[in-house]
C-alpha cells in the first residue's frame, strides 16, 4: 500500500489531467473549480482512510473528534469507506449529518437564549430550495470528491495487487474464489492419486 506522501503526489500531479479534462467536457470555470476543488479534498484529507489514524484524519485539526465514531464503525479498506461511490456518498451523508445536528443545536440555543422567533418550516424549505437551485453545483463537486478518492482506492489496490504479483505470480491476482477452487481441484486430484496408488499396492 502506497504511503500518505505517495498519495498525496498521486493527487497533486493528476490535478492538472482532472482539471484540464473537466473544463474540456463542461467549458465552465465555475464547474471546473468546483470538480479541481473536490478532488484535492477527497485526495487529501476527505478520503477513504479516514476510517484509520492517517494523514487525511490528521489534517483535520482539532475536528478530528468527528470521524472517531466512523473510525470505530468501520473496518479499515472496507468496501463502506474505500468502494467505488458508496464511500464518497456515506461520508458525505456522515459529515452532512454533523453539520444538520450541530446546526440544528445551535439555532435551538440561539432561539431560547435570545428570545429569536425561528420558524422550522422556512428553514427546511429554505435548504430544500437550495439543494434544488444549485443541485448541478453540488453533484459535480461530488463527482470530485469521488475522484479523489477513487485516485487513492485506486493507488491502494494497485500497489496491493503488484506486491501480491512479485510474490505469487499471477496467481496472486486471481480473486480469492478462483484460488480456492484451484485449491480444491489439486486437493482432490492429490486425493485421488493417492486412493489409486493404495488400490495397485493392494492388487500387488
């Protein structure tokens, strides 16, 4: 598995490729920002090693409290924080969950210390309206941030799946199913033999 440093230069020098391709497809600044932006957040601090102590969970800083329920529900490069879209979609559903709660708290102490008529209604209508003006906005930064996390998924499985070839051969990239089974046909073949060589010894 690469390092935090390789996975940051992995990052860095794919930028220019996500970025020059983004503004090739959309013609847009504003889109192209928007997909650039989310891939060095999801490359380098919001990406699937979160689920361990790593430099994407350092570089939050004092909010690094927030992911330690994540870390503890989850198993490290599982397919929960490192597969393809649903890794990028429960951590933004997690940290979106935060942000609500914390939110909610805080208009909730605001209205009782203050006095501060709130009406709930207008603010969930009020975020509805957003999601739904903006809905393009937020689903090409989400299409970054599933970029920079699948750069590093991507580095992990590779530099996985190479060290696995220099000591298996190809062997070593077969899935676990299709060793198994090659297990069990030499396993029984071996059986077999055997069975044979004790029929001829006792025929003799």
């Amino acid at each position: 598995m690469p390092s935090g440093r390789t996975h940051d230069r992995i990052t860095l020098w794919a930028l220019p490729f996500v970025t020059g391709v983004t503004f090739w497809q959309t013609n847009s600044g504003n889109l192209t920002l928007l997909v650039a932006g989310g891939f060095l957040l999801g490359g380098l601090m919001f990406g699937p090693d979160l689920d361990i102590y790593s430099r994407h969970y350092q570089r939050w800083g004092f909010l690094r409290f927030i992911w330690l329920p994540y870390q503890k529900s989850l198993r490290h490069r599982s397919f929960l924080s490192h597969g393809p879209i649903i890794g990028t979609t429960l951590r933004v559903f997690y940290l979106g969950s935060f942000i609500a709660i914390v939110g909610i708290f805080t208009l909730f102490v605001v209205q009782k210390l203050w006095n501060f008529q709130l009406n709930w209604q207008t603010v969930g209508a009020t975020v509805t309206h957003t999601l739904n003006l903006y809905s393009t906005e937020f689903l090409v930064l989400f299409l970054g941030l599933e970029l920079g996390a699948m750069s590093h998924s991507l580095s992990d499985w590779g530099g996985s799946a190479y060290k696995r070839f220099q000591k298996q051969g190809v062997r070593g990239l077969l899935p676990p199913r299709a060793k198994m089974k090659k297990r069990k046909v030499t396993n029984r073949g071996s059986s077999r033999g055997k069975v044979k060589a004790r029929n001829s010894r006792a025929k003799s």
